[in-house]
C-alpha cells in the first residue's frame, strides 16, 4: 500500500545535472519559488523515453512563459545525459536540467522506482512554489505521456492556487467557467 504525496512536500535532494552544456549542482532548494515540473523516465537510449522528452522539449518555452521549470529525471548518470543529448537529434531539443540520479535517492523520495531493475516508473510531479506536490501521475513503462495535457494541469493547478474556493471540472481550460463548490451545486452536475 502506498501513501500519496499530494500536498506533501518534496525531500531533501542532492544530484548533479546537464544543463546547456555544462553539469550543474541542482537540490530541492532550486525548485522553491517556482512551480515547477519532475520528469521521472526509466533510461536515456532507449525508446519511449526521446518521444516523451522531446514532446516536453517542444512545450518548454510555454511552461517557461507560465513560470514553470522542468526537471528531467532517471537513474543514469549526468555523464550518459550528455552523451544521448550529443547523440541525439531529439534530445538537442532539450533546454531543461537533466538530472542525474544513479544511487536513486530522488527515484525512491518520489515513489517511482523499480528496485528490481533500478529505473524510474514514468512519473510526473507538479510542485507548487511552496516545495507542496500539487499533481502526480505515474505510467507504466510502454505507455508515454502527453506535454499538452501535462500544461494543462500545470495551468489548473496554478489557476485554483490563485482563486480561493474554486475548482476546475474535467478537460477544463484557460478561461473556461470554473466551479465553487456548494450546497447549492449538490446533485446538479
């Protein structure tokens, strides 16, 4: 049985990243006062995986307008990060810090880690400025995940931070009616 981590906050962390070029020092501290996006995959080189990142890739400058930083994670090294960002056409796409987690400490904080095979399950944790995990949404391996829908919970989860007492409804976007939930709304939708 596990717990969920919804509006818990994220743990202490440590790793390394590549990021435009270089390997850069990234802690849980650099995800405070932003949202922010982490991106759990099982391997660089392999198959699902550059589809997922390089959809990501392609939504990264509108997540960057919304305020939002992405976190790319698996359990390879910083090192074989910047040898499939070299290798890979898809991959050059990528503008986000792709961290490191070999030991799998991040992988394990999250609850996405296979420990049989030492991979990450396909998660994603949307965190609000505050460090307090606000959207999780894990995959089974063969099933990849859409950056479209992903702004979309990004943009509601932002919208009900900043409108106390709303919510919004299904496959709600940016500008559509929202709902305040009442004892007036009961059994009427």
């Amino acid at each position: 049985m596990t717990t969920s981590l919804i509006n818990t906050q994220i743990q202490p962390f440590n790793a390394t990243a590549f990021h435009h070029g270089e390997f850069v020092d990234v802690s849980e501290k650099d995800l405070l006062g932003k949202w922010s996006i982490v991106f759990f995959y099982p391997a660089d080189f392999t198959f699902v995986c550059p589809t997922e990142l390089g959809d990501l890739a392609d939504h990264y400058a509108q997540l960057q307008e919304m305020g939002v930083e992405v976190y790319s994670v698996s359990t390879d090294t910083h090192f074989t990060h910047k040898a499939w960002h070299d290798a890979s056409e898809t991959i050059k796409k990528i503008q986000f810090p792709m961290i490191g987690d070999p030991t799998g400490k991040i992988t394990r904080n999250f609850g996405v880690m296979i420990e049989e095979e030492g991979l990450a399950l396909r998660g994603t944790f949307v965190i609000n400025p505050e460090g307090e995990i606000k959207v999780v949404e894990t995959h089974d391996l063969g099933i990849g995940r859409s950056a479209k829908e992903l702004v979309r919970k990004v943009q509601a989860a932002q919208y009900i931070a900043s409108h106390d007492g709303e919510v919004c409804p299904a496959s709600w976007q940016p500008g559509e009616e929202t709902l305040a939930p009442s004892l007036d709304l009961v059994g009427k939708l």
